[in-house]
C-alpha cells in the first residue's frame, strides 16, 4: 500500500509546455504495512512544577498528597513504597497527626491511630459530647461546648496498657472559647481562644494536661510554630515578624525577630518554622504568580532567632509545604522543573542550614484540553497552570512511522477555562483552527495571521463543522443554523441560515440532512443553491453529518444509533459502529466508552472492517463527548490523533489508501491552492503559485517535461475547483463561483457530481459521477501514452509521449518531438520543429518516421522532419530503456540488428 503524504508545497515552475521549467518532482513513495503504524509525541512538561500537599510531618516521615492521585500516602524519609492512607479528616494543625509518625483518620465515630513505622492500630472513641480538635504523638485532643457556647472543658485522650485514659486540661480560663489548635508536636499543641481581653494563645502540656496562656491579646489572627525548645507565632499579615518564648521560661518576656525585607522583590513572609535555634522561612515575592522569578514557589531562608544575617536554603519553595518536625522540617521545592522535591531542613552543629532531598516530584506534563488535526496540521490547547492556556501547532506527516516536527506558539485563543470542560477545535484545512467564542457569542477562527468570527450575536450555540473560511454554527435557543463565511467583513461574517439538521462542509459544498428520511442535499455555498440530493441508507432524518476527502458522507441517527457511511463516488451504503464518531478518508474513528478505548472502522473496499486502535478511557471530567477534545481525525490528510492519560499525543497512520483528492483525482468541491498537486504513477498536475495549472511528466531534477496547462500564468494565488457542477474551473485568487474571476474552465457545467482524474496515460479527465468509465469522459486534456514500441502505421498526436526506463520521449503541442532524460528532466534530443503547434508524428508504413505540420500528411506534405529511413516496409521504432530512440527494420530488434536509424543519445540517457 503506497504512503499517504501530504501534498501542500510551494513550488514554482515556470508556465510553459515547452522543454524546460522549474518543477521539482518528489521522490516515489515507499511501500508500508496495512497495519496502522503510531508515533508518539511526547508530553510537554507543565511551566509549574507538581503540586504536593503535606499534612504533616514526624521524625520518620511524612504525610502527603501528590498532584493528581486522590489519596494520601505517608513517605519514610528511609525510603520504600509509600504506604496509602484512606479517609484522612483534613490539613489543619494535628488534624490528621503532628509531631510523630502517627497518623489519624476517622471512621465510626472513632479516631482510629496508626503507627506507621510499627504498623500498628489502635481506635480512640470520645465520649459522649465531646468534639475532635485534633491528635498530637498518640494523644487526641477533645472539647466540649458550654450551653452559652464557650468551651466547657478540653480532653487529652490517650490509650494506656490497652486502656483508653481521659485526662481533664487544667487551667483553662473560665469563661474562654476555643477557637481551634494552630500547631503542636508530640508533647504540646498551641491553642487559639479568645476571652473578655480578645484574641489569645495558650500552649498546652499533653503530658500533664496543663494549659499555660503565652501570647495575647493579639489584633490579627495569628499563625503558630512549636518545638520542645520554643513556641512563637507570627502575624496573618505576614509582616515579617515572629514572636518567640522559650518553653522553659513561659513567664519570660518574648523576644521578636525581624526579617529584613527589601520591599522591591520580597514583600512579606509568608510562613515560619523553627529548626533548632534558626527560623526557617519562605518569602512572599512581588512579581506575581506568573513571572519567571516566583512561578516555581517562593524562596527559602533561614535566620538565627536572636539575629544576624539571612541565609538562602532554596531558591524556590512551596510556602503551603513548610512543615515542622521534631530537629527539622519538611519543604516540597527546588532550583527547576526537573530538580523539585520534598526535602528535610535542618541546621547543622555550625548553624548552617541543610536539605536532603526525601522524595522527588517529576515535572507534570501539560495538561491538554484542546485537539485539531486538519490538513497534517496539529494543534493543541496546553494548560501551564490552573487557568492559563498555551496554544500550539506543529505538522505531522504520515508514513511508516508518522513523523512530526517542532512545535511552535499558535496564537492565543479567546478561551476562559478550559479545564473542566474541554475546548474543542476544529481544523479548517488551511492551518486554522475554529472555537466556540469565550463569550458564548458565535465562533472564532484563530489562524498565524489573524482571527475572524462568525458572530450571529446570541449566546448558546455549537460550532458544528469548519471547512477553510466556512463555519457552520448551531443555536438552539434560536432554532436556526448559522452558515458563516469569514471572508463576507460583516459585523456577522453570517452568509445565510436554515433550520438546524444535521450538517457538514466539503469545501464549497453544504451537504444538509433532509426532513424525509435518509437523505441529503448539497449546496453551492457560492449560490446558496442546491446542487443535487443524495439517497442514504439511513433510516432517519440524520441528527449529525459529517463529510471527508469530497468522497464520504457520515450520518447518525443518534448516539445509541444507528450509522453509516455512504460512498459518492461508488453510491454505496455501508454501517458502523455509533457513538461519538469522526470521519476520514475511508475510514471512521468511534469512541467506545463503555469498553474505553478508540475502534477503527475501514469502510474504503465498500464493506466494513472494525478493529481496535487505542486504550482511551472516557475523561471523567468530559463523559459525553470528547471528540476534538482527547482525540481528533484528519478528514483531510488521513491521520488520528489522541492524548492518552499521561498527555502524550499518539499520531495514528490508518494506511488505508487516500481518496482521489489526496492521490490522482478531484472530487465535487475539492480544490487545489496554490502549491497544491495531484499525482498518479507517471503524471503531476500542479497548481503553480503563478497561477498556471500544469501536468508534468514525472522527472527528477529541476526540471520536468509539460504536458498540458490551462494558460492562466501571471496571475499569482490563482486556484483551481472542481465545482459541484462538474466544471473544473481556474480562478483568480479573490475570485470563485458566483464571483467572478474565471481564468480558464473545462466548460462542463450541468454535470452535478462529475470529478476529475489525473491518469497514469498522462491525461486529466473528467468523468460523470460516480463512473471512470472512457464512455462516461466529459473533456480530456488529450495527453495519451502509446506503447514504447511504436508500430508501422502508429500515429503520435500532440500531447502523446512514450517512455523506456531512462527516458521519456514526447511529442509537444508545440510541434517538437523531444527526449528528456527522466532523473533530472532534461532534453537531450529533439527535431527542431518547435513554433508548429498542432504539428504530429507518424511512423509510416514505408519506414519513415516523419513529423507534419498540422493538416499535412503523406499525401498533402507538410514534412517538417523525417528520419530518411523510407523504403523499408513496415519498419518500427522503439523508445529503448537504454535511452536510445531506435527504428528497426521489419523482423529486426534490439537482439537482432536491423536498426535503420538511431538518435545515439543513450550515452546522455543515464
């Protein structure tokens, strides 16, 4: 099976049949496997390194939450697997555990203790009334509430010899409500309440259930940092300043110390801890969340707590991280993407400060919400971080294996939060993609050079379909289908509306469901008329169409079914699976989301042949439909693409056989851009950026001998389309049908369906629809490959050429019967007869190869030249695969001798 390439290129060939120009021939392609062949493109690393969330830390370990997975593991800073812990109660101070290697959970009115270096288990229940605070080391925490709503008395529930022990707090101040703990470790926590004097805090010994007050009043919410030396806390306004006692003189005056902040890049402090004898903190940075300096996290530092001078731990750290524990603390940071994990502080026996990296954090990849593969143009819609959209496009090209190049930046798309909801993209074709407009107001075609919209002014709607400047746009609080023309500069951009069906673009063609069932109709988007009506095999008024390739048209009947593809060129019916389905050429892409992975389904012989592609999961956030979304298929160029749960995009080859659009013919509404080409094994038609339509001889080199042109050169941008009329036609670049502009045309209107094939013969035919049929042609350009012996009698017309292995011998509308040499085109022979249009060929019966000026013959003259090997009845000539042209007498060969005349160029032929 031949590779499907793409054929978009710009080439420049100069607009003549004469023997030289400027075509550069592309190389044959190689044979593939029909197994689908896959290259996958790598995810892209997210701009912000993982999130990672600690509950808590203790002398052994830690508890966390890695971005992504739901469940809490606890990590030993000696290594192993993490060990999971379901059905934790939250972050707050001793929440889940503090201060050693315990952990807390819920369950059953219990607060169940498990020692994760032991692994062991044991379940405090609290009496009747009392409500949770949180666990310290292996103590729960109680209160219970006053009918006046203070707090009545606080409990330290423990588990002694197997017994469960309730110790009452002493020293509680009467009339006090508790507000919550704010910090703790293993032997104390820090308790916020607030008395007739305000807002205070008490440090609470677990051992002996004594509850001293330290700090207050205060007029802030504080933050508070405990260790078995110190207790502190510092404000919520992050002034910089943290108020310390030593534990072992609570009645002691506090001492405060003072970050210096330099008010230009750090603002504030954001958290403290204390490891040893230092504070530990991270900065808040003036920047912002997005610039390069802090989007990582915010510095690290550390301070002795009697003064002195500020040293850096980190460059970048997650301030929601810090966390104490008994000799240190936890910070998940780093210097980059690819150096970020949670690491121990700690000071050594100098003061010095001190990580140890216990646990790494990979770069996440982006995330992406967005897909379009259209034209061997992908797109995708990157996520940096929670809200931030990146946009970007690299070409992929298909083969055995797929390949693609870099990626690069696609201009910003008008899009809020694509998250949670995906931001679906459609390919136009021509590098652009199309989006629902962020206001909910129509869409938006965003391209390299600019942006258009088609605006109808309603919100609500759904892109439905895109095909170059067309758009198809439903809402349904309207009840109308907006057909958008992105060319139109209106304040809409809207050509026309219709009721909503279900509908698909092929260039200029509309094909719109019927309201009998199981058909459709096409419409001429240059006359808003309809062109023709085509049965379906549906037994309903299709809910949704699609078409591809100018060849195939997709229906459903909804999303339980059924579906089908119908055929245009063959008007064949054939079933497929339903579903969220996209169509390409000769093939359809179903979601199965209950089985959770992508089916192919070939349908390109006329029947049906339906495998497995992919594992494809349906996103949880996006259950319904996902298409444009985690995957795509390219209804022009025949590629799939899909991202799978890790973000990497997967470029699928079907290696099912292009339509003639993207081979050797033009189908109803096809067209061929400047640069664009058909191609079949011998010929190559080419839309030549001047605007020349010309067929080539396929040769290498610089050079390629021309075979037929429409004569349109000198008009740059020019295009060519086979309109659903049946014209082929050649346009100027700002023209088109019911525009004006017409450079050249077959004249076959009134054929609706007709297409045109470029055949290995050398000639461009057009042929009625759905038949390839000589007898069904409806214009040629008369290009004709006889048999590389040519026979006594054999007349070569112009335009008719034959070849051998190493040569082509043509003779040209000009008159010229010329030799090119096939690997660069050139000519190495020729009669000399150019300026004779019309002139032609013939091997005559008696042996002479002459060439006649058109209305000349053997009887009427007109020679203009001859080989002179006359008298030699039924004398042959041979186009040799040495690259000699050679007459042979008759019953002489190659093998045999006998040859009358020869051109002597097979020294030149190789």
């Amino acid at each position: 099976m031949a590779q499907r390439a793409l054929i978009r290129g710009s080439i420049a060939v100069a607009a003549t049949c004469a023997m030289a120009s400027g075509f550069a021939c592309a190389t044959a392609p190689s044979a593939l496997a029909d197994a689908p062949t896959e290259t996958v493109i790598p995810a892209a690393p997210r701009y912000q390194p993982p999130r990672d969330e600690v509950a808590f830390a203790g002398p052994g370990g830690f508890l966390h939450r890695h971005e992504g997975p739901p469940e809490w593991v606890w990590t030993k800073y000696s290594g192993g697997p993490d060990i999971p812990v379901p059905g934790l109660h939250g972050r707050g101070a001793g929440s889940s555990g503090a201060g050693s290697d315990v952990v807390a959970t819920l369950a059953n009115g219990g607060v169940q203790l498990q020692d994760m270096d032991a692994g062991t288990t044991a379940t405090i229940v609290p009496p009747s009334g009392q409500r949770y605070i949180g666990t310290f080391g292996t103590s729960v925490l109680t209160y219970m509430r006053a009918a006046d709503g203070t707090t009545a008395s606080i409990h330290v529930l423990t588990m002694v010899g197997g017994q469960q022990t309730d110790t009452l707090v002493s020293g509680w101040p009467a009339g006090a409500t508790l507000s919550g703990a704010l910090a703790g470790n293993a032997n104390s926590a820090v308790l916020e309440y607030t008395d007739s004097t305000g807002r205070r805090l008490a440090l609470l010994n677990l051992a002996t259930g004594q509850v001293t007050p330290v700090f207050g009043p205060m007029a802030s919410p504080p933050s508070a940092v405990v260790t078995d030396k110190y207790v502190g806390w510092y404000a919520s306004d992050m002034d910089g300043t943290l108020h310390v006692l030593k534990r072992s003189d609570l009645s002691a005056p506090e001492t405060t110390l003072q970050v210096p902040l330099n008010g230009t890049t750090e603002t504030a402090v954001r958290y403290f801890a204390i490891v040893g004898d230092s504070a530990v903190f991270t900065y808040d940075w003036v920047q912002g969340y997005s610039a390069a300096n802090d989007q990582f996290g915010d510095p690290l530092a550390a301070m002795p707590l009697t003064g002195g001078t500020v040293a850096p731990i980190l460059d970048h750290g997650d301030h929601d991280t810090l966390s104490p524990y008994p000799g240190g603390a936890i910070v998940v940071g780093g210097t980059s993407l690819n150096d970020w994990a949670a690491r121990r502080v700690t000071i050594d026996a100098s003061g010095t400060p001190t990580l140890a990296a216990v646990d790494s954090d990979p770069p996440m990849p982006s995330p992406i919400s967005g897909v379009s593969l259209a034209g061997g143009r992908l797109v995708t819609l990157e996520f940096s971080n929670v809200k931030g959209a990146n946009t970007f496009a690299r070409t992929v090209q298909l083969g055995n294996p797929p390949s693609y190049d870099a990626r690069t930046s696609f201009p910003a798309l008008s899009v809020s939060d694509c998250m949670n909801t995906g931001c679906p993209e459609i390919g136009t074709g021509d590098g652009r993609i199309v989006q629902q407009a962020s206001n909910g107001y129509g869409a938006v075609v965003e391209g390299p050079t600019g942006s258009a919209d088609v605006d109808p002014g309603m919100s609500g709607g759904t892109v439905v379909d895109s095909d170059g400047r067309f758009v198809i746009y439903d809402n349904t609080s309207t009840g109308k289908q907006y057909i958008g023309d992105t060319t139109l500069k209106t304040s809409t951009n809207v050509l026309f509306t219709r009721p909503i069906t279900g509908a698909a673009l092929s260039g200029e063609t509309l094909w719109t469901a019927n309201s009998t069932t199981g058909s459709i109709s096409s419409t001429d988007l240059a006359t808003q008329q309809t062109t023709g009506t085509v049965p379906l095999g549906a037994p309903c008024v299709p809910s949704e169409v699609q078409a591809a390739a100018g060849r195939w048209i997709y229906w459903s009947c909804g999303a339980s079914g059924p579906a089908g593809v119908h055929d245009l060129a063959t008007g064949k019916d054939v079933s497929v699976p339903p579903g969220p389905s996209e169509l390409g050429d000769g093939f359809v892409v179903e979601h199965d989301m209950t089985a959770g992975k992508l089916m192919l389904t070939d349908v390109h012989t006329g029947t049906t042949v339906t495998s497995d592609l992919a594992a494809l999961p349906p996103l949880t956030w996006l259950p319904t439909d996902d298409r444009q979304v985690a995957w795509a298929v390219d209804k022009y160029a025949g590629g799939i693409a899909y991202v799978d749960a890790q973000e990497n995009v997967h470029i699928v080859d079907p290696h099912i056989p292009a339509s003639p659009a993207a081979g050797y013919r033009l189908l109803p509404g096809q067209r061929l851009n400047p640069g664009d080409s058909l191609t079949s094994g011998s010929m190559r038609l080419v839309m030549q950026s001047d605007g020349n339509l010309v067929a080539y001889l396929k040769a290498g080199g610089s050079a390629a001998p021309a075979e037929w042109a429409s004569g349109t050169s000198g008009h740059p941008g020019a295009y060519a389309v086979m309109q659903t009329d049946g014209n082929l036609v050649v346009y100027s670049q700002n023209g088109g049908p019911g525009i004006g502009g017409m450079l050249w045309s077959s004249g076959t209107p009134g054929n609706p369906g007709a297409h045109a094939t470029l055949q290995d013969d050398g000639n461009l035919v057009i042929y009625r629809q759905g038949t390839s049929d000589p007898g069904n042609s409806l214009w040629a350009t008369g290009s004709y490959a006889p048999s590389q012996t040519i026979a006594a009698g054999q007349v070569i017309k112009p335009g008719w050429w034959t070849q051998g292995q190493r040569t082509f011998l043509v003779m040209q509308r000009d008159g010229n019967l010329v030799m090119y040499r096939k690997r660069d085109g050139k000519a190495i022979w020729s009669s000399g007869t150019y300026g004779h249009p019309g002139a032609y060929a013939v091997m005559q019966n008696d042996g002479n190869l002459v060439i006649y000026r058109s209305g000349g013959g053997s009887s009427t003259g007109g020679a203009l030249w001859a080989s002179r090997t006359y008298g030699h009845a039924d004398a042959y000539a041979i186009m040799q695969d040495d690259g000699n042209l050679v007459i042979y007498k008759s019953g002489g060969g190659p093998s045999s001798g006998g040859a009358l005349w020869a051109s002597n160029t097979w020294s030149t032929a190789s």
